[in-house]
C-alpha cells in the first residue's frame, strides 16, 4: 500500500430519506442513513466498514458512488468533487469507480450468458464493439483473472454457485479497469468455506491492480483479514476508526470493544478466557436517534455527558479516531470484567 496517496476523500457525508406522511403527503421526518460521516482512502488500499444491519453502510456506499444523492457533505475522487458533478460527468467517470454486491444472483441477468453479462459495461461505455473478437478475448481474460475457465462465457448465472457467481459479479466490476470498488457485503451470503477463497481473490486482484475497496460487512471477523484500516459504523455514524491490527488490540470505542468480543479467537486456549460482551437489544431508529452520544442507550459506560453532548469524532493517537467522551481518560472508554458483569446483573 502506498502511503498519503488518497484517493477518495468523504467529508461529513449524510443522506437522510425522508418520511412522507400524513393526509397531505408531507415531509414529516427523516431517516438519517449517514449522518455525517468523514474519512479517506488511499490507493490500493482496502478500508473495512462494519456495523449492524441498519446502521447506513450501504445507503454510505451508495451516496459515495452517487447513486444516492448526497444529502449534506462531499465525496472527492483524486481531487474532483463528485457531488458537484453533472449526472454526465459522473457517467464519464463511473468506468474507474465501480460497485459489488452482496447477491451476484439478483444484478446478474438470468436471462444474459456470462460473456453478454462481463462484456456489457465495455459496450455501455463505448471501449469495444458488441460481437468483436477484441470484446471475447476481453471477456476470456477477465474470466481467467477471477479464476475461472473462459469457456465458460456460454453459460448463464443459473449454472453457477454462490462463489462463481461473485466471481463473475468482480469480473464485470473489473471489466473497465477502475481504481475503486465498493464492495457491499460480498461474502456475506456466501458458505465460510467459499468466504475466505473470494476474500483471498479479491486481495490478489488488489496486489496485481492496484484497486482500492471500500469493504462493507456486518461483523468484524468478515473483513479482519482483507482491511488495512477499519471504520466501524452505528446509526449513521462512525465510531471508531483505525489500522486494523490497533482496532483488533486496542478498541477505544465500547461498540467496538462488544463487537471485537464476539470475534473467536483461533487459538483454543486463547478463545477459552475470551471475554464476551453481548449488547442488548437493538439499535434504536435512525428516523429518531437518542441525543447526544448515539449509542449511549446500549453503552455499558454511559455516563451524564453522553446523554445530552455529542461526542466528537476525534484523532486520539495519529491515524486512531473515536467519537467517545470516555476514550479521554486513560483506560476510561475500556469495558471491564465489573462492566460486564453490572450489565448482566441489571
Ligand atoms: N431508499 C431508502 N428509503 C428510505 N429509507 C432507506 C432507504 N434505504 C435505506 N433506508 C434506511 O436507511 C437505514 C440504513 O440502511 P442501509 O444503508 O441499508 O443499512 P445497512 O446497509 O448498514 O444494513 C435503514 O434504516 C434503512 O431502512
Ligand atoms: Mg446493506
């Protein structure tokens, strides 16, 4: 990974749905999927984003790409701010940002052969001819850069499984070169066994092209071995966000710390003293989020503060950055064996 080449900068992005209600069809609220989100990524590099179901990754995704207009915020790609960009020109440049998504199933075609499915971003965007040999040959490579036979370019997506169909997905993806992907929870519904071989694809691929990902997924264990940095999302927001291996040994987020506990642990002796600590209940609703600190309703460690002031989203240590009034005092944000015992007695 190079270092200081960034390539995407995000700045206190939000996207916030609103609700329409009431006899006259009005505006009556608002989803905050994103709720100000900021960070960036570098070249070749893959940032994990991770938090549970409804907390904005995708609809962050989405509004980075902008396929989702932004609310507030902007979204530089080397230099350019694509918020402020026509649809046109975000059409021109949509070739080097691409998107993957959790069901190959439901974006392939069923109805297209894998060579119409991988060659069609190359006919879209005018690089090559439909039926040229320059688009087969293509289509063979970018078959063989996933793994898979070139033949196979007959077939149709029903003839595959879960794994072959992602591959198929990333070679579409890739079919136009692009230096950015944002992967939405590629190897969620895929079998554990199938998980770590297109974990392990998708960083080759990143070696050999120098793609950056932007890595979506719900726990931390799916993206531990892909991420270089992870930022881990709640409600709309980010908590936490640092190189992997510092989020992994020293999460200074509580939600982090009740994530990262639920992580096994490979070695047995290791996963035996494992302290687990499970969050109760679920997140509250982005259309009507708690004041101050967003997960102060499910935080062990809440305290006043928390209740009625936002908390920051601040630089702790160079490259480390939290959003927690807690994570100030020395070992004040850190959930203890006492924290975890008081939350099951209560
Ligand atoms: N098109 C939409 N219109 C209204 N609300 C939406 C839309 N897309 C997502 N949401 C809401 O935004 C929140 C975040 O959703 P999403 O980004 O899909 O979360 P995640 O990908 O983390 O599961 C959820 O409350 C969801 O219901
Ligand atoms: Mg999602």
């Amino acid at each position: 990974m190079s270092e200081n080449n960034i390539l995407v900068q995000v700045e206190n992005l939000k996207k916030h749905f609103p609700i329409i209600g009431g006899m006259m069809g009005r505006q009556i609220g608002a989803v905050k999927a994103v709720d100000g989100i900021s960070f960036d990524i570098q070249e070749s590099e893959t940032l994990g984003m991770v938090g549970e179901s409804g907390c904005g990754k995708s609809t962050a995704g989405r509004a980075i790409l902008q396929l989702h207009k932004p609310t507030a915020g902007q979204v530089f790609f080397k230099d350019q701010d694509l918020t402020q960009m026509s649809g046109e020109d975000v059409r021109q440049l949509r070739p080097k940002i691409q998107m993957i998504f959790q069901d190959p199933y439901a974006t392939l075609n069923p109805r297209h052969s894998v060579r119409k499915i991988i060659g069609e971003p190359l006919i879209i965007h005018g690089m090559m001819k439909k039926g040229s040999p320059e688009l087969k040959d293509r289509v063979a490579e970018l078959l063989e850069l996933v793994g898979m036979d070139p033949a196979y370019m007959r077939r149709f997506p029903h003839e595959f499984s879960g794994g072959q169909r992602q591959r198929i997905g990333i070679a579409r993806a890739l079919s136009l070169n692009p230096d950015f992907i944002v992967c939405d929870e590629p190897i969620s519904a895929l079998d554990v066994s199938i998980q770590a071989q297109v974990v392990n694809l998708m960083q080759d691929l990143q070696d050999q092209l120098g793609i950056a990902y932007l890595f979506i997924a719900h726990d931390l264990s799916m993206v531990k071995h892909i991420s270089h940095r992870i930022a881990v999302m709640y409600l709309g927001k980010i908590m936490e966000l640092t190189e992997r291996n510092t989020l992994f040994d020293n999460p200074l987020h509580p939600y982090t710390q009740s994530l990262n506990s639920a992580v096994p642990i490979p070695d047995p002796k290791l996963e035996q003293n494992r302290k687990r600590f499970i969050l109760k209940g679920d997140p509250p609703s982005p259309a009507n989020p708690p004041s101050g600190c967003v997960f102060h309703t499910r935080c062990p460690l809440t305290v006043k503060k928390c209740i009625k002031v936002k908390p920051e989203f601040r630089e702790m240590h160079p490259g480390h950055f939290v959003a927690c009034h807690l994570a100030d005092e020395k070992g004040g944000s850190k959930i203890s064996k006492q924290t975890i015992l008081a939350s099951e007695m209560s």
